[in-house]
C-alpha cells in the first residue's frame, strides 16, 4: 500500500511540475505574419524594448484565415491579413475583434491609408484592422531576354514559352482578367457576372499552360529562379524585383500596362488572442518611422509610417522612381474588400487550370 | 485476469493516450464527418445534404484527379517493390552479415532529415540550372541544359525514394525467415534464377510485400509535399484537392467531404489489393 501511495505521490507531483512550468514563462507575443514581416533585428530590439519574446509563425491570407476560423479566433495575439480579406471573414466568422485607437499612436500612421483601411474592414460600425505596409503585385522582367513583355497578356504569350512563373492564386486571375481590358473589381458585386469573367479567364490560362514553366508557391524559390535566368517573366510583388535588380540590372520590376494591383496588409487582432497589449505594444514599434525604415530598408515594401520614407536609403527611393513614374501610380488598382463567395468560384476554376493537360 | 492493483496502473496510464486519441482524433473526425454532410444555402445557413458527395462523382475534375492519384500511387508503390526486392535480399543473403547492420543505416540516413528537405535536395540536382545539368553539359553530353523538374516521372521519382524505407524493411524481415537451402536445393535441381525469384522468393516473401505495399500506396496517396513541389504544373494530387478547398475556398464541408472519400476509397483499393494476392489483413500486418 505505501509503495502504491509513493508512486501516486510520484506520478501526480511530475504532473504538477510539467504543467506548471508553463505558468513561470515569460510573456510572449504570437504573430501570425507573412515571410519577412518581422525581421530579426527588429524582433530583438523589441524583445529587449519591451521584454516581451515574439513567437513568429509565417503564413499567407489563405491559410490566415483557415487557421483562425479553426480555433474560432486564438492562438495568435495579432495576425496580418490584408485589408481586402478581412470585411467578408469578419462578418461570417468573427475571428477578430475591433481595435482599439485609443490605444494606436496614430500620429504615426499616414492619414490616407488609416481612414481606407479602417472604412474598407469595417463591420457592425468597428473597424478591425490598421494598415503596415503596402506594394503590388505586377511582373518582374528580365530585359535581357524579355524585352518587349509590357502587360500581363505576356504571361500567356507564345515568345517566352517554358520561361514564364506566376502563382495559381486569385491575383493571377484578377490580373489576368485586367489584361484583357475587363474590371474584375466592377463585377465583385455581381457574382453571375464575375463568375462568367473567371470561367473566360480561367480558359485562357488552360490555353496558356503550355507557356508557364512552373507556378510558383513559395517567393525564394521564384526569385532563384530569376536569379539562374531559367524564368524570364514572372508575375510577382514588387520588392521580389527589385531585390533582384541589385544584383542583376537586367531584372526589375515592371508595373504592367493595365496596371500593378495595389495591396495593402495590416495589423488585425484575433478575437481570442491572449496577450493584447503586446499586440498593441508591436503595432506601436513597427510604425515608429525609424523602425519602419529598417523594415522597409529590408524588405523593399512601403510602410503607412508616416515619415518613414525619408529615413530609408537612396536606392529605396529609386526603386518607385524606376518602376512607377506618376502615370503608373495613378493606374494602380487597389483591391476593394472581397465579398463572400467569390472565393469559391475562383477557387474551382484555379482547380480546373491546374487540372487540365 | 490482471490484479486489481495491475489494472488501476494500467487504467492510469492508459488514461493520457485515450483521452488523447479521443480527444484530438476521434472528436475532429466526428466533426468533420458531420460537416461533411452540411451545405451552405443561399441565406448562409447551414443545411443537410449529400451534395459534397454528389460533386465528387458529377465534377468530373474531381474523380478524375482521385483515380490519376490512385493510379500513380499503384504505379509507385510496384516500383518501389522492383527496387526494394533486390535491395532487401541482396542485404539479407548475399552480404556478408558484419556489414548488414551498416547498410541498413545507410537506407535510414536519409530519414534522419525531413521530407521538405529531401525534396529540395533532388530539386537542387534536377532543376535546369543544377548539378546534373552542369555536369552533363560539362562532360559535352548536352548542348542545352533540360528542364528534368516539373514532370511527372519526376514526381514519381521523388515518390518511390520517399517511400523505399517503408518497402525494403518489411521485406528485409520476411526474407530473414526464408532457409537459405532452399534456394541451394533449387539450384541442385537445375532451377534458374527467375523460377527461383517467382517458385520460392516471392511467395515466401507475399507477407512483407504486402504489408510494405499497403504503408507506400497509404503514404503515396496522402502525400502533398512531393507531387507539389516535384511535379509542377500539371501534377494536381488529390491531397492538394483536399486542401484546396479548405484554404482557398473556405469551404470546409466539400473539403471534409473529399478527405472521407479518400479514407473510403483507398480503404477499398486496398482491401482489393489485399483480395487479388489472397492475403488476410490478420497474418500481413502481424
């Protein structure tokens, strides 16, 4: 018996021990981020700011959403959708809550781009999102062998056979549809409508398979690609571009002739997420303009810090200058908030094109 | 009969794993399966139907990349056993037995790493601007580099080394069994060495072959990572189907829908597997 009441002891105190231990960690920050949104240098200078450690998971919009929508809205403290996705999602599956601008430097945010995202994730009269940073996606270009690609019709163009890239995603759709002198954004409210385009859309890029030589799923794995000239025509984000173009002048980015599409990914923070003020505490740090510079320095992308663009490096400056002169900014088209069940129609005819021979 | 005192410890320890399977396998799967069963109408409620499971079979694109998948995985698991065969016997007879041991490790090392990084090993060796390439073009045998990623005798390759392990183990245990002097009678007799192969080899071997077949065409059939990134453009595995529809789509029910087709469909391929050579699941998996 006193044998059987030591191993009890034994067996329950080992419980004890072990669960405990999660009690004594110090506080953390989960951030359910995109590649390259939270730079290590930046991560340490807050870690030692705030002695806070920030737990990074990297993700996209997609698996965002399907991870949240999972646990209801835990898990994560803050998560970095962009601001086109999340109106729909917020309303049919709550994943986050509102945010609190008493508790946002907001000086630090450039007016514009505050005030569009808070109308564009606006629901039930609470915005859910503050903007970060914001770029496009449009095509990288090797001059060298591609010099005459201009609009994404090229990627389907018979000339670069076996040396195009681009993604199976719903922005290869949409910017496929621009191309061919269609407004997908018109028809968003019109699913008939919208679904008629997809399906011409989607035939045209089963036409065009033979034409791609991969598409690509993950950024690095592109850019090497570029970089050993095996891909002479992608479409992809801006930095990817230009980061290329540092090391090879041949390569850069092209802001397409129907135009680049503009996207804007912010700061939203999960309905269950646990440790709030820290959340709160890292949007604060990232929008400081010195740590915006440094981010933006890094990843090439513009922040919605406001003065922020003064304190990057020259080259930086020059990457808009190069690739958007006035005209193009001026044709950027920006994503309205997508609604509910586009998603399902894309996703079938992505599945269709993949599918095809 | 256990001891009263035997079985609350057993009961104890059993405990965390019950609660665990029950709690993380089995509640998720009854979820999904009801889900499975659930559409959203037009008014955004959540209604029964068998529609999920009516698309599969009315959606051509859908069986269609279910039996490609299958077939593949049929077509990777026999060539996994024509490379494993020669592999296990050759470690099992022919070697001398001081050496088994480190050749065994040799098929394992590769396991040691994940599979992702496996996958962009033989990606850095088959791309066009890799070590293959540069090698035969140095060597003169190629004048352009060719593109070897992308295609499905790639992805098939990327599949059968992924899957070898699972194949040569299990045969590696069956052939240990086998009495060396019946293959030396066979030859007394004047037996040659394919009626060796099919008379005594195979049938003494059927066991392992088919408990090794049943891991590779289960692990091929689930896989996502090699078809995805190994074959390229038109490699659409059902898996990324599954996928699909859960992360692009958003839509969870048709999603659960496929992954219950899946379990139901490869559970049917292998019990007709299991039915052509004539084995029971009792005696293969023991």
């Amino acid at each position: 018996m006193i044998k059987r009441k030591l191993f009890v002891l034994c067996v329950v105190s080992a419980f004890v021990l072990v669960f405990s231990g999660g009690l004594y960690a110090a506080e953390t920050l989960s951030l359910l981020t995109w590649k390259g949104y939270a730079p290590k240098n930046l991560v340490e200078k807050f870690e030692k700011e705030t002695g806070i450690t920030v737990k990074v998971t990297y993700s996209n919009n997609e698996e965002m959403i399907a991870k949240l929508r999972a646990t209801r809205g835990a898990g994560f403290d803050l998560a970095q959708p962009s601001q086109d996705r999340i109106s729909s999602v917020q309303e049919k599956y709550q994943i986050y809550q509102p945010i609190d601008m008493s508790k946002i430097n907001a000086a630090q945010i450039i007016p514009s781009m505050l005030k569009a995202v808070q109308l564009n994730t606006m629901v039930n009269v609470k915005s859910h999102a503050v903007p970060f940073c914001w770029g496009t996606s449009g095509l990288i270009v090797n001059r060298k062998f591609a010099a005459d690609a201009k609009d994404y019709s090229d990627l389907l163009n018979e000339a670069y056979k076996g040396r195009v890239s681009y993604r199976l995603k719903r922005p290869t759709l949409i910017a496929i549809a621009f191309a061919m002198g269609d407004d997908p954004f018109a028809k968003y409210s019109d699913v008939n409508a919208y679904q008629a385009l997809m399906e011409k859309v989607g035939q045209a890029l089963i036409d065009g398979k033979p034409i791609v030589k991969n598409y690509w799923t993950n950024g690095d794995a592109l850019l090497q690609s570029m970089r050993s000239e095996e891909v002479y025509l992608a479409m992809a984000w801006d930095n990817g571009g230009w980061k290329l173009h540092v090391e090879n002048s041949d390569i850069d980015f092209l802001a397409p002739k129907s135009g680049a599409l503009g996207w804007i990914d912010t700061f939203a923070i999960p309905a269950k997420a646990k440790n709030i003020d820290a959340a709160y505490k890292w949007i604060n740090f990232m929008l400081k303009p010195e740590n915006a510079a440094q981010f933006t320095n890094m990843e090439k992308y513009g922040t919605a810090s406001r003065g922020s663009i003064e304190l990057t490096n020259v080259d930086i400056r020059g990457n808009f200058q190069r690739s958007f002169p006035q005209a193009a900014v001026d044709n950027i088209k920006w994503y309205p908030p997508v609604p509910a069940k586009l998603e399902e129609i894309e996703g079938k005819i992505l599945d269709k094109v993949k599918a095809a021979k | 009969m256990l001891k009263g005192q035997k079985r609350w410890g057993l009961f104890f320890f059993l405990a965390p794993v019950v609660l665990w399977l029950f709690v993380m396998i089995v509640l998720p799967h009854i979820d999904l399966l009801i889900m499975s069963f659930r559409i959203e109408n037009d008014e955004g409620q959540q209604i029964w139907s068998l529609k999920n499971y009516l698309n599969f079979f009315e959606e051509p694109i859908y069986w269609l990349t279910f039996a490609r998948t299958a077939i593949y995985s049929i077509l990777v698991t026999f060539l996994t056993f024509v490379i494993a065969l020669p592999v296990a016997f050759y470690i099992t007879k022919v070697v001398k037995p001081k050496y088994q041991g480190f050749l065994l490790v040799l098929l394992l090392l590769p396991f040691w790493v994940s599979e992702l990084v496996r996958v962009y090993g033989w990606m850095i060796l088959l791309r066009e601007s890799g070590v293959i390439n540069h090698f035969l073009l140095k060597a003169g045998l190629l004048k352009q580099p060719i593109e070897m990623l992308y295609r499905d005798s790639t992805m098939i390759l990327g599949l059968v080394y992924t899957s070898m392990l699972f194949m040569v183990v299990p045969i590696i245990s069956v052939l240990d069994s086998l009495d060396n002097s019946l293959i030396e009678a066979a030859y007394d007799l004047g037996a040659n060495m394919w009626t060796i192969l099919f008379k005594i080899i195979i049938p003494h071997a059927t066991p392992g072959i088919v408990s090794g077949s049943i891991v590779v065409f289960m692990l091929t059939l689930g896989n996502y990572l090699t078809p995805n990134l190994m074959g390229g453009k038109n490699s659409l595995w059902f898996t990324e189907q599954i996928y699909n529809q859960f992360i692009a789509s958003f839509n969870w029910n048709q999603g659960s829908a496929f992954g219950f087709l899946l379990l139901v469909l490869s559970s049917i391929v292998v019990w007709l597997g299991l039915k052509l050579t004539r084995q029971n699941l009792k005696k293969v998996v023991q």
